[in-house]
C-alpha cells in the first residue's frame, strides 16, 4: 500500500524533536528528515552513530520511521576543488549516520547551477555524483536527486542527461520545482518510472508554495500516475518555511500538510475501491 510521510522542513522553527511530535500527531507514520535548521548535518557527521541514536529514540518515542534522507550538499558543482571536496568528505562520513538511522535512501541536490559558459560543470557534477552513488550503493543505500531550481539539473531534460551519465542514480521527484516552471502534468510523469522517493506540495506557475485551494496541482491524477507507474515508494508532503524564494507562500505548515495527508489518502483508497470492482 503507497504510504505518506511528512517532511520536518516544514517545521524549521521548532527543534527536531519537536518536529517529529508534530508530525506524529497529524498522524503520520513515517518522516522526512533533511539538512538545515534542525539537523546539523556536520555535527552529525562528527559522530554519526551517536547522533542517529539519538534521534532514532526520538523516532521511536513517536512511532515514527524514516522515509528518505536529504542532505542538502550544493556545493559538488563548484569549480572549487576545496569547498566540493569538502561536500564529498561530509556525505561519505554521513552514510553510517543514514544506516544506523535507518533510512532507506539519500537524497542529493544535483549541485549549484552555473552559467552556461561553465562548459566543466556538469562534468564535476557527475563525477561528484557517481562516487556518492557507489558509497550509498556500497552502504545498502539507493540514492537519487531532486530536480529543482537553481540547481544543475532544474527541468526533465537535464535529470534525464545525469541520470544517463551516473549508473544506479535515481530521482526524489516534487511536483512543485516543475509545476513552478510550468512544466505539465504530462511531461512530469515521464520521470516517474525512475523516482525513488516523491515530494509533494501545493504550488503553481512561479509559486512554489500556495496553500491548496491555489495550487495546480491534481493530487488524485499524482497518485493514480504514480500507482499506474509501479511506484511503489512514499510519498512525502513536504511542505517549507522559506517564503519568498520563487514565490513561496507562506502557508499554515500544520493545516497545509493535514489537508494533503487527507488529499493523498482519499485519492488512494478511492483509487483502491476503484480496482477491488
């Protein structure tokens, strides 16, 4: 049965803790958990056992699982060798954490966007990419990254051509970075049958957040493409308290996120009844 988690990101402003208690009183069962304001991920790194532990009791305390893991590393595109190798070092020491977490996967930003005249930078990426990807597949680990804006790989055609060039890579797909770009439905689920992971939110044309009575987006044609795709994965409400960036509105997070659990869970029981005729 698809299940449905939600993202910590949208509960910035509280700890992690806190979050996760959160979550769990709307109801979910499992969550994302990603790099920023409640998860240092360098602290982690520091210690990983130590620092997964802790939040597996936490988890544990609010009967929760992990759904994906998302750490937030831009810098793999830079022509800095420095500050990419810096990146690189931070998610090999970070892998141990994701395991003894228990996550079932890593999601990856496919790197700071560069200028056209940038001819090397999809090349750093790439290789950036491949040698995550085989530490990940060494750990257990599928790993994938979210096509979105302002990144390297922002629309179908160029997470297509890394996920040529990057063997056993695969997508974290939300529907929002591409519906703010205007892309369509249509062209949209052609990504499916390579997600991992999925991200959803309410969100249309150059308004990467909006409450759901102003979003585009057609929660029951997700599901019903999703499930019609074979994807068999979690797909994750995420909604964020960034607004501004590319039109973000600012949003209840707790009643936006309820009334997408409740989207998501009628469109797939419907779709359910629907094929038990």
């Amino acid at each position: 049965m698809l299940e449905f988690s939600c993202h910590t990101w949208a509960f910035t402003d509280l700890t992690l803790p806190e979050a996760l208690g959160t979550i769990a009183r709307l109801g979910f069962r499992y969550t994302d958990i990603g790099s920023g304001a409640n998860f240092n991920a360098a602290r982690a790194a520091d210690s990983p056992r130590k620092a997964a532990l802790e939040i597996r009791a936490d988890l544990d305390l609010f009967n929760l699982r992990v759904g994906d893991l998302y750490l937030m590393l831009p810098r793999i595109s830079l022509a800095d060798e420095a500050k990419r190798g810096r990146d690189l070092e931070l998610y090999r020491a970070l892998v141990p954490f994701a395991v003894e977490l228990g996550a079932p996967g890593i999601t990856l930003s496919p790197g700071l966007v560069h200028p056209p005249e940038d001819l090397e930078a999809f090349d750093r990426v790439t290789a950036a990419l491949r040698e995550m990807v085989k530490a990940g597949q060494d750990a257990g680990l599928r790993v994938s990254i979210e096509p979105h804006l302002d990144s390297m790989a922002q629309t179908p055609e160029t997470a297509l051509k890394l996920l040529k060039d990057v063997p056993g890579l695969s997508l974290t797909l939300d529907w929002a970075h591409l519906v703010c770009q205007d892309i369509f439905h249509d062209e949209i689920i052609k990504l499916l049958p390579h997600a991992r992971h999925i991200q959803i939110r309410q969100a249309a044309r150059a308004q990467l957040q909006t409450p759901f009575d102003q979003g585009r987006i057609n929660v029951r044609r997700v599901v019903a493409d999703a499930l019609a795709a074979g994807y068999d994965g979690i797909i994750c409400v995420e909604y964020m308290n960034t607004p501004g960036w590319h039109g973000m509105m600012a949003v209840n997070a707790v009643r936006e996120s309820a009334r997408m659990r409740d989207e998501l869970r009628a469109a797939r029981d419907a779709l359910a009844q629907e094929g038990r005729k």
